[in-house]
C-alpha cells in the first residue's frame, strides 16, 4: 500500500505567498542594482562630455641625421638625434605618459633599434621636450634600400618618419583612468643633396605630427 500525500490548502497558500515575497524581493534587488549602475554610466558619460579630453599634440622640433650608410649588401648603420615638443591641450586633464619607445623608419622600413624613453606626467596645458638619440649597427633592410637612398639623393630630399609608441592615462582630480595606446607619428623632410656640405641631415624648421589614441 502506498502512501499519498495531501497538502492542506492552508499549506498551499503559505508556499505560494513565500514565492511571492521571494519573486518582489528578488525584482526590488534587480532593479536597485540596474539604477546603480546607470546612474554610475550616467555620471561618467557627464563627466567626459564636460571635460572633453583632447589627446595630446607632438611636433617635431629638430632632427639630425649622422650616420646612414650600409656595411654591408643588407646590413645597415644609422645614428639618428630627434627632439620632440609635447603639449597638453586640457585645461582640467593631466596625462600620465606610459611605456615610450621612439625609432625612425624610411620607406616602411624600421631604421634604428626601439629606444626607450622616461615615464613622466604632464598637467593642465603642460609642455614638454622630449629628446631621443636612435642608433642601428647592422640591421638588415631590404635589398632595395641603397637603390632608394640614391634616388632621393638624387631628386634632393631625404624623407624620414620619426615615431613614438607607447601607452597613456587620464587623470581628473584624483581618479586616474586605464591605459590607452598612443601612436605619433613625424615626418622629416631633409634636405639631402651631392652639393650639400659635408656634416649631419638635418631638418631646417619644425613640423606637426600626427598623434592617435
């Protein structure tokens, strides 16, 4: 014989008004936890269309050029001196800048070694100079680039992009935001000629470069 169990009305309605309570209880959380959070989105979005940070602006002031002469069929050496102006726009923004490296490249081709550059913060409209010297000893290049140097020497210009690589944060006030990838680019145009007097390539004024974030 087998046992049935029959549960009371009383029983039933008690179950019942327990799952209620829980489902209000568990609505009431939900939505205290989604205004929370879209008040905190709210807030920040406020705070970034308020400040408007603007990425920082690089130009390059002065660039020499030493050395660029190959010792062997593909084996390259270069010493290449740069010094950057860097500038930030923000009135109420400081930059922390993170993880700098700075090389020259002709061509699309990379010329120097990576050269490691100082962390270092910039308040509310700050400037700084950065100076970098890029040296190579036998980096390999293409088979074509005596051929290529040869011809701008030829038509007078030898045009070289400085770059710098690296990381940044904002900073308002005392909250310091995660790191974003900074890429700026320079391109020098220099004077390079068999009529020129012997010494360094040199760049004769100032240029804007291209920064992204």
């Amino acid at each position: 014989m087998s046992l049935v169990s029959i549960q009371s009305p009383k029983h039933c309605a008690t179950k019942a008004t327990l799952i209620n309570i829980n489902t209000h209880l568990y609505r009431k959380l939900f939505l205290l936890f989604s205004t929370l959070f879209t008040t905190l989105l709210s807030l920040i979005l406020v705070v970034w269309i308020i400040l408007r940070p603007g990425k920082p602006q690089f130009s390059l002031k002065e660039a020499h050029i030493y050395q660029l002469n190959l010792s062997g069929p593909n084996l390259l050496n270069s010493s290449i001196q740069l010094t950057l102006f860097s500038q930030n726009p923000n009135e109420k923004v400081g930059i922390y800048y993170d993880e700098l490296q700075a090389y020259a490249a002709y061509k699309g081709q990379q010329i120097t070694v990576e050269t490691t550059l100082p962390p270092f913060y910039q308040g509310h409209k700050d400037s700084n100079l950065l100076t970098a010297s890029l040296i190579g000893a036998g980096l390999p290049v293409a088979s074509s680039f005596g051929f290529e140097v040869g011809r701008d020497q030829t038509v007078g210009k030898l045009v070289v992009n400085l770059k710098v690589n690296g990381r940044l944060r904002w900073k308002v006030g005392t909250w310091v935001s995660g790191r974003y990838r900074l890429n700026v680019n320079c391109v020098a145009v220099m004077g390079f000629g068999p009529d020129l007097p012997a010494g360094p390539l040199s760049l004769k004024q100032g240029t804007q470069c291209s920064a992204t974030v």
